[in-house]
C-alpha cells in the first residue's frame, strides 16, 4: 500500500466564538484520488485553507510528505508541492490563457530579481522553457487552441480547465481541487473526470471537493465526510455513501425539516450548494 503523502491531525479552527472545524483527522495516500464532501457549510473550504496556508488552524497540525506545514506561508507550502485551484474561478481575466499558465510555471523559476531586470541569458532560458511548458500544460489540458485567447472570453468549463492547468505549472505533488465540476454541463463533467484520472495517473495525488456526488463517488478512491467541522465517515465511497450519519447529514433527520432539500450521496442528482 502507498505511503501516506498528507496528514491532518486534530485539526480545529475558530473564528472568534465560531468553530468551523473539529478535532478532523485524515490521511492522504499518495497516487490517491481523495474526495472531501460534506452538505453546505461543513468547513470543508475552511479546511482547504488550513492546509494551505490561507489559515493557520486554532489547534493541530497538518503533515506532507513526513514534515510539519502548519503555519507556513502559501508561497512555501506550493514551494513543497501543494496547489490548489479555487471554489470561485481567480484567473487573470485580461491575460492570455498561456500567459496564465506561465506564471504557475514561473512559481518554480529561480531567477533573482536583478537578472530579471538585466534580462540575464537564465532569465531568457527559463522564459522560454516556462512558455514552452505552459503550452504543453494546456495541450495536457484539452484547451491549447485557446493559448492565445484572453481568460475572460473562454467558456466558464474551460476557464476550469485553465485554472487546473496554472496549478499543474507549480509541479504539486498534490493537486487539491475546489469544486471543480461547478457549472459544468453532463458533457464537461465527463471530461473533467478524464482529465482528473489523467492528472492522478501521471503521478500527482488529488485532494478535492465536490457537491456533484456522481462526480466525486465515480473518481475518489476514499472519501472524508464533515457535517458541522467534524469528520462523520470516512471510507470507500461505496461504504460512505451507505453510512447512516451521512445520509442523515444530506437529508435530515426524518421525514421533516431539510429533506428533499439535499441530494444523498450516490444519489443521481447534485447538490449545487455553493457554501463550504
């Protein structure tokens, strides 16, 4: 069995008197794809944050690849190989498609400013490499006939598609995904699944969060659910989907309340909840 590559231990994070995470533990094997769900506002975007850095969580810690991230900076932990893409599309709207795949690519650069500023012959040569490989990254990605096309007039599936191809420029050893199918019609989605099999397949682990449940029990080896900042199953996405906490937490407890407002895990439907 694979090593594991990421761990998150007693992870707890409070904002004021509000606890948005809960003493939450799981462990990310490497060469996995592992899903994160949870009904709205489970903490699962909260989550995403502590691990890379955005937050520095109130109590535990998490672990990559046998050393402490707790607390570093964003740049650091992407400097270790941890990326990410987001809930709301942040691309550069009136850049290029590749050069917004250069400046992930430019994340793994290490020309000092003063050759950068001297145009010095390594600052030519990894200016070169980086646009060759941000080509690369968007055949890799399904869209390099856009390279030359400004983000903001690509469709919202493909602008998804050049965001994961940015985040693949930094060369993460762990892909983490923020709802990645969002506003994805049957047909992209389908794609989307290829391309994150691809992804997992070339190497790198898949960490993502999903509210479209056909999307994430198709793709994830296991599966984490939270309800309310606590971890409630954790599993095999066929053993999760079965639990009856889970079905509990999408549906709600009885006939009442909730239900029918959610769609259960496994269920032909998707939950198109925005909130983390």
């Amino acid at each position: 069995m694979a090593g594991t590559l990421m761990s998150v231990e007693g992870v707890t994070m409070e904002f004021g008197g509000l606890r948005a995470l809960s003493d939450v533990n799981i462990d990310i094997k490497e060469g996995e794809i592992f899903g994160l769900i949870g009904p709205n506002g489970a903490g699962k975007t909260t989550l995403f944050n502590c691990i890379t850095g955005v937050y520095a969580p109130t109590r535990g810690k998490v672990g990559f690849s046998g050393g402490a991230i707790t607390g570093k900076r964003p740049d650091q932990i992407v400097e270790l190989g941890v990326c990410r893409t987001f809930q709301q599309i942040r691309l550069f709207p009136n850049m290029t498609a590749m050069e917004n795949v250069f400046i992930g690519v430019d994340a793994r650069h290490h020309t000092s400013i003063f050759g950068a500023m001297f145009r010095s012959p390594r600052h030519h040569r990894e200016e070169k490499e980086g646009e060759e490989k941000a080509l690369e990254l968007l055949e890799y990605c399904g869209i390099r006939k856009f390279a030359n096309d400004l983000a903001k007039n690509l469709s919202y599936g493909d602008q998804r598609r050049l965001e994961i191809a940015r985040a693949l420029g930094t060369k993460p050893r762990l892909l983490l995904l923020d709802e990645p199918a969002a506003g994805m019609n049957p047909a992209e989605k389908n794609g989307l699944r290829d391309l994150v099999r691809k992804i997992r397949d070339s190497g790198v682990t898949v960490l993502l969060i999903e509210h479209d449940m056909k999307v994430v029990m198709g793709l994830s080896d296991r599966v984490a659910v939270l309800d309310h900042g606590e971890r409630i199953a954790f599993g095999k996405p066929e053993e999760v989907q079965k639990d009856p906490k889970v079905v509990e937490a999408y549906l709600g407890a009885g006939a009442g309340g909730n239900a029918g407002q959610k769609t259960a895990p496994g269920g032909n439907g998707s939950t198109e909840a925005t909130g983390a």
